[in-house]
C-alpha cells in the first residue's frame, strides 16, 4: 500500500505540475483577452474556454496528453488505494469483502419479502429459533452456503469477529500477531545466563 501511495501522490503531483505550467503559458499570452476569427464564417469572436482550450490542445498537444494520462491513472491508482484502505478498516481479504456482500444482498432480498409478506398478508418466509440460529452460527454444525435453504440462515446477519476496531485492523496489518515475538522473560533471561555459564565451565 505504501508503494501504490507513493505512486498516487507521484501521478497527482505530476498533474498539478502540468496543469500549473498550460495555466502560466494561457496567462502569459493573455489568450483569454484576445479575439479570433471563424475561417468558415470570417466572424470576430471574444474567446472562452472552449476556444482556448481548442488552441492550448493544438500547441501544446504533448503537455495535454500528458496531463490527461496522469489525472488517469492517478484516478484510478487513488481508487485502488481508496478500496483497499477500506478493506484494513473492516479487516477483510477481496475474497472475504465478496462475500460478505453475498450475505449483505442475501439480508436485503430477505427485509424485502418480509416486507411483502407483511403488506399482502401472506405467510413469511421461515426465520429459525434460537437454537437453530446457534447451530447454523457454529462453523461445525451449519451447511454450506451453498446448500442452505432460506429459513437456514440466521435471523440476524452475523457480525465479522475479525474487525476489531480502525486501530487495532491497521495495527495487524502494520504488525501482523504471526510476526510478533514476545519479549523473554525475567526467568527466561536468568536460566540462559546460567546455561552459557554452566557451558563456559565445561569447557
């Protein structure tokens, strides 16, 4: 993330850089004040944007073609960053945010046809207990998404045990718990003093 940081600061830098540099050369020759000519017509008319932005793109056809690739590119490196900063805040993978949009559509579709059921009177679709819900919520008991039934889910959509706070998802990420290793202990310290003692006697 850092790296696709850098590089969308790069592509914004790049683009205000350019964009400054067509601004001083469209104010240095003050086109905004001068008049031009229609060929087709031979009419006197006061320029705008839309002239001057014709003729700064006929001069200065590098310069804007540049400009045009890194606001781009930085558009779409900054949306990258953007889901993926989104993705640390709620600790998730891609592959677990997919699914969990899944389970969100699946919640939605059934709010909605508890809502008809309710409106034309009909019976609405099956919602399980309590200790249903528990054994469809125990990873050892419930069935496959893909072979559950409607009224196999829980009432409730179930909440991400791994999202554990902005701070503390941007602190796994940081410093992942597999990478940290707890400090020795006093004790510890003390028994491989004596050890290397002990071993420095033998020899």
């Amino acid at each position: 993330l850092a790296f696709v940081f850098c590089t969308m600061c790069l592509l914004a830098y790049s683009s205000v850089g350019i964009f400054l540099i067509l601004k001083d050369w469209v104010e240095e020759r003050d086109l905004m004040n001068r008049f031009y000519y229609d060929r087709a017509t031979g009419e006197r008319m006061q320029a705008d944007w839309t002239v001057v932005m014709t003729y700064v793109m006929v001069r200065q056809t590098y310069l804007v073609m540049l400009l045009f690739l890194s606001a781009v590119m930085g558009s779409v490196v900054f949306c990258f960053w953007a889901y993926h900063m989104s993705l640390i805040v709620r600790n998730l993978t891609t592959n677990e945010a997919g699914k969990w949009s899944s389970v969100a559509g699946f919640y939605k579709r059934r709010a909605k046809d508890l809502l008809k059921s309710k409106k034309e009177g009909t019976e609405p679709p099956p919602i399980p207990g309590p200790e249903e819900e528990a054994e469809l919520l125990n990873p050892e008991t419930a069935p496959a998404l893909a072979e559950r039934k409607y009224g196999q889910f829980p009432a409730k959509r179930p909440p991400n045990i791994y999202n554990r706070g902005i701070f503390a998802n941007f602190r796994e990420v940081l410093s992942p718990p597999s990478l940290r290793v707890a400090p020795p202990s006093a004790a510890a310290r003390r028994a491989r003093a004596k050890a290397k003692a002990a071993q420095a006697k033998q020899e």
